[in-house]
C-alpha cells in the first residue's frame, strides 16, 4: 500500500515521462514531416510539345540501371555536330516554361545540334513517386547518355543543365565517355548545403534528425548530391552561369564550384546585373544562346561528323 508521499511521486514520475515521450514524439514527428517535405516530388505537367514550336520529334521511353522507365523526346538536325542532352532542374519538365526549355530546343535544333530532352524519375511523365536529392536521379542521366550514345554513336554530347540538373550533369560527368562539354546553369555544388539555405532557421540539430530520416524512410541521401566533391575529377570543359542575385541557389555555389577545380579550360559567366534562378535564356535569348554556341564552338569540332546508327528497336515514336 502506497503511503500518499509516494503517490504524489508517483504521479509526478508519471507526468514527467509523458511530458519527455510527448517531446520525443513531436520532435521526430516534426524531424518527419521536414523529411518528407524535402523529398516531395514537385510533379507537373508536360505542357507543349516541340511540334509547337513546328520541329519534327520522336518520343522515346528508356529504362534505367534500376529498372524505372523515364520519357522524353529527340529531335534530330540532320548532319548534327553534337547531340545536346537537356537535364532539367527539380521542380520542372522538359518542357519547362519558366526556363525557355522548348525554345531552347527549337534554337540548338536550327543551329545544327541533335537535342534529346527528358524527365526525370517523379516529374513530368516519367516514373517514380519522390524527389531522391540526387541519390538516384544521376542514374536517369547515366540512362539519358546511353541512350543517345546507342542513338548517334560517337558524336559528342553535351550536357545542358539548369540547377539541380546541372549539378546532376556535374556529377554524371567523370567517368563517362563522349561527353565533349557541360553547360551548367546556376548549378547547386551540395544538397545538404542548398537544404540547409532554404530552411536556414531550423534549429541544426533538428535539420540532422530530418536528414536522418530522408535516409531511413525515403531512400534520399542529402549527401549522396555533392558535385563540389566531384568536379575537380571533370576533365572536359564547364560553363558555369549565374545570376548575381538567385534567391534559389546562391551565386556562391557557382563560385565554389569553379574554386574547386584546377581545370584551365572552364569557365565562369557571372551575370551581375541579373535577379533569378535560370532565367536569363528566356529574358535574353540571343545573349544567351551566343554565349553557349561559342563555347561548344570551342569544345566540338565545327566540321565533326559521324554516320547515324539505326534506331534501337525498343524505341517508342510520335513526329509531331
């Protein structure tokens, strides 16, 4: 029999643990609910085709190392050069209004360029249900690239990427045969870096406990995105362009990237009188697209051709 002492005890010991597991319980709830927010695929629609724009294209569905299947499209400028792979950024398509995506096509197409564009793994039309941070998307480049190589042969390639698809473009790079060149177009250096910006006031220990979980429940890794690590190993050439003021990505991860690399041959084209993320194209098409075509002017062969295997058989179509 409890004396009355030892009840109050009781109680209070009682009170106290519920308090501590209600702390525990909210802690990670709110450390999943940051997980899950980071890793929410921004889904959306795939508005317009290249037929709009009057180009002939082929839609192509090809699967990847881990058996997802993604969609895109190839146009192809007969007598092409190079074959531009277009990698889009985290939110968008490839057909990416905001960005000019489909203009862009249409400008590398009239200017003697093959261009292959697509989606990642859970945006647009592809599979895939979540945003993986990177953990699994460099696998839709490494497919994207073994799909034009089989398509073009030995043709150069250049990777055109805009934000987390530059970064992915970075990453896709060493190793890789082919590859002549990379656009990158306000590239993040990290992940776990872009994270920590945008949700800067979360309190540090609780951002790790998301992370954490991102690992464990949803098979993204903030680390595994990490071209800052990787880009002293790109042997061929980076235009790095960025925006002095991008409230997405910061200038500085532009910057950082170029430090980190002693390759001679890359280049920086800090746009200091410009706000936004990935935008310049579409404000300064010709601006833009001037400076890109002197740069793989620089990188490919102006009279460089090579005969057109036959198309994989696997190879879905649609000409628009």
């Amino acid at each position: 029999m409890c004396l009355p002492g030892q009840r109050v005890s009781i109680v209070i010991f009682v009170v106290a643990f519920a308090i501590v597991l209600i702390g525990v319980l909210a802690y990670a709830a709110t450390a999943v609910y940051f997980a899950d927010l980071y890793t929410r695929s921004k889904r959306r629609r795939v508005q317009g085709t290249p037929a709009d724009l009057g180009l002939r294209f082929q839609d192509v569905q090809f699967l990847t190392a881990d058996q997802l299947t993604l969609a895109g499209w190839f146009l192809e400028s007969p007598g092409a050069r190079a074959t531009v792979i277009l990698i889009h950024d985290r939110a968008g398509t490839r057909a990416d209004a905001e960005h000019g995506l489909l203009n862009l096509q249409a400008e590398y197409v009239r200017r003697g360029f093959n261009v292959f564009a697509f989606d990642l793994r859970g945006r647009g039309e592809s599979a895939g249900r979540r945003d993986h941070l990177g953990t699994t998307e460099g696998l839709d480049v490494q497919a994207a690239i073994a799909y034009v190589r089989r398509r073009v042969g030995q043709l150069p390639i250049v990777l055109h990427g805009f934000g987390f698809g530059a970064a992915l473009a970075i990453e896709g790079t060493p190793g890789t045969t082919g590859i002549a060149g990379v656009i990158a177009d306000s590239p993040v250096a990290s992940m776990r870096d872009l994270l920590r910006y945008q949700h800067g006031r979360l309190p540090e220990h609780l951002f790790n406990a998301s992370c954490w979980f991102t690992r464990r429940l949803f098979n993204a890794d903030p680390d595994a995105l990490a071209p800052i690590d990787d880009v002293d190993r790109v042997e061929v050439p980076i235009l790095f362009i960025h925006a002095q003021v991008d409230d997405e990505v910061p200038v500085s991860h532009s910057l950082n990237l170029a430090a980190s690399s002693l390759n001679h041959r890359h280049e920086v084209w800090a746009l200091h009188d410009h706000y936004g993320h990935c935008c310049y194209y579409p404000q300064h098409p010709r601006e833009y697209m001037d400076r890109c075509l002197a740069f793989i002017d620089r990188i490919v062969p102006a009279r460089l051709l090579n005969p057109v295997p036959d198309r994989p058989a696997s190879e879905s179509s649609n000409v628009g």
